[in-house]
C-alpha cells in the first residue's frame, strides 16, 4: 500500500470529543499530497471502515530508545494535510451554520463550503449525528441519502433552500455490502434473463388487483430486495417509469408496508407524488463511499436511447411485458464498479422474490 509521497506511515486509534474511537493516520511526506490522493489510494486496498477518519502531517514519527513507533509521543490529530480543495468561506447564513455544524462534529476550526464530507474527517457515523441535527433545526428537509449524496456544505445548502437542480449531485446511492461491488472493474456488462410466463401472469393479475400497472409491482419487489441487502428499511432508488426519458428518486420506506399489497400501494403513491424532475444525467455523480451504488429501475420502453445507462448508474434493471403473452422480460446492465458474479446472483435472487412472493400473495386469496 505503499504511497510514492510517503515517506513514513503510522495509524492509531483515538477517541473523538464524544468518546467515540477514530482511525488517525500520520504521514511524513517528500512532496505535496491531499487527502483526496491517500483516501483513494487507500481504498483501493482496505474496505470504507478501515481508512482513517484524520491526517497528520510530521515532520518526523517519534520512536522509543528500542526503535519501535512511540504511540504516547504522537501528536494529537490536526488534520493538517491538504484537503485537496481549496478553502472557500461560508458565505450564507444556512452555509455558515451548516459549516458550525461540521466543525463541531469534525473537530475543526473553519471548514471550507467546497469540502467533501469524507475527505475532511466524516464518516457514516457522524453522518447519521449531522443528519439528526439537521433534522431539528430543517425537519423534513433531508433523509440520510440526501447526506450521502450531497457531500458538501454549498450542496446541502442549495438542497435545503429549494435549489435541487443546481446542487450539483442528481443521484441518489444506497450502501451495498462489500461483496457486491469491486475496486477495480474489468469493464461493464448487461446480459437478459425472464420472468416464467405462469409468475409473469401472476404479476399481472396482482397488478390489476390493486389497480397499479406491471412496473409499479416490480419496481417495489426490487426495491424491497436491495433494501434487504443493504439491511436498510428506507432506502432511495431511481425510476423511470412516468415519463419518456425522464428520471425520478423515490425515498423507500419498507418500515410500514407488513404485506406485499401495502408495499406496492406506497410504491404507487410514492410515483404520482414525485414528478419526474430530470433527464439522464450526461455524467456519473461522485461516488460518496466505497460501496455506494446508484440503481435505476426502468421500463424499457420509455429508454430508447442507444447509450448505456451504466456510464451514470451501477445497476440499471430494465424490463418488458410482451403484448402478445404478456411475458416480462428484463435488460441487466452494471457498471464496472459491480462485481459481475454477483450480478448474476441479484438476477437470480430477485426472479424469486418475484415467484414467492405473488404465489404467497395468491395463496393468501385462497
């Protein structure tokens, strides 16, 4: 894991202002470096959990008579190394007391209003403690993957003050477990898979059940199946399913929905509450986390576009009814972030999500 800059490494654990303990690395360096540079590197060797929290700039690590790291000799953290971004003061209200906010759980002194969260010492942790503070002072403004997703305090900024177009990141990411995703990719892949005519008729005929079409049902059973990975009972997800080309994020909330009914009801509301707000983005939004993936769910009618998805999203889970049986079909495609086994595996885990779950659902009419 060896950095070109870095001359000498240690890593420590500390307890933070609220007891809690962080990863502190300390770094004596032949030239410049920024935080940016050594997370990214790091990461592509340790998991998320493992990379420090704090950066340390020395001039030298202290050593015991013996030649052994002395851990009681070194400094508290400073956080000293460059952030890779340059400083830009607060210049609003809510950016100055979003900035007081970020400083109080970051242990910092002035943080910069272009600053990624989690390049400057934030972790999930303390991600979910600003979310609660934000909740008190801007209740129902933000959910946790807002925070994920718009990572900087002139994002948060524009989000809570109503400018969500011009805030820069438009995709929302949920937390897979590690097995899911790669370091380093060897490249994109799609393949197609079906849903048995005898489950695709059962779908249908839930769909008409609850007055809803095909996609709605299957959108919910996919959302329910990456909430399941993710061990999250909210999680977002993007869908094209209103509107030709147009995209919009859905926050899921699987906490309430007790039946597949009440789950494909919220699912519903959930699309004719939300207009579509955006076009496919031209670019992929910054990955906030190692593990972050960004799905869509689509019909495949309303993407008639020849380039892939998989440049702007990670899993990108297309389908289509046949007129004629009535035979749903689906396009799989993944970025080469994902690991390619294991996109094979959510096919296959999701084809029986489906059948168990309309079969339940016709044996509960019985």
């Amino acid at each position: 894991m060896e950095h070109p800059a870095v001359l000498e490494a240690a890593v420590t654990v500390r307890s933070n202002a609220e007891g809690e303990k962080e990863l502190c690395a300390y770094v004596r360096t032949a030239g410049p470096v920024n935080v940016v540079e050594l997370r990214s590197h790091l990461s592509e060797k340790l998991p998320e959990y493992m990379l420090p929290s704090h950066y340390t700039s020395v001039e030298k690590l202290p050593m015991t008579v013996n030649g052994k790291l002395d851990r009681n000799a070194l400094p508290e953290p400073q956080m000293n190394v460059e952030s890779g971004t340059a400083y830009a003061a607060p210049r609003t209200e809510i950016e100055q007391e979003l900035a007081e906010i970020w400083n109080k759980l970051l242990g910092h002194e002035r943080a910069g209003i272009r600053d990624n969260f989690f390049d400057v010492g934030g972790n999930s942790l303390l991600l979910i403690r600003m979310f609660a503070q934000l909740e008190k002072k801007y209740p129902g403004k933000l959910s946790v993957s807002d925070l994920f997703s718009y990572t900087t305090i002139m994002e948060l900024s524009k989000l809570l003050t109503g400018s969500q177009e011009e805030a820069g990141a438009t995709i929302a990411f949920v937390l897979l477990p590690s097995r899911f995703v790669v370091r380093s990719g060897g490249g994109d892949g799609v393949f197609g898979f079906a849903l048995p005519s005898a489950a695709s008729r059962r779908v249908a005929a839930l769909a008409n059940q609850e007055g809803v079409d095909v996609p709605t049902v299957l959108l919910a059973l996919f959302g329910l199946l990456l909430s399941e990975y993710a061990e999250a009972e909210t999680i977002p997800c993007q869908a094209m399913m209103r509107g030709q080309g147009l995209v919009q994020t859905l926050e899921m909330d699987f906490s309430a929905a007790a039946e597949l009914t009440d789950l494909i009801k919220q699912t519903d509301a959930s699309l004719r509450r939300k207009e579509a707000t955006m076009a496919v983005p031209s670019s992929p939004a910054g990955r906030p986390v190692f593990g972050s993936v960004a799905p869509l769910f689509y019909s495949m009618d309303l993407y008639g576009q020849a380039a892939s998805l998989t440049s702007v999203y990670d899993i990108a889970l297309g389908m289509s009814a046949n007129a004629d049986d009535g035979e749903i079909t689906f396009l799989f495609e993944y970025s080469s972030a994902m690991n390619g086994q294991q996109m094979r595996q959510v096919a296959k885990d999701y084809l029986e999500m489906i059948s168990l779950a309309v079969e339940n659902e016709e044996a509960a009419l019985m």
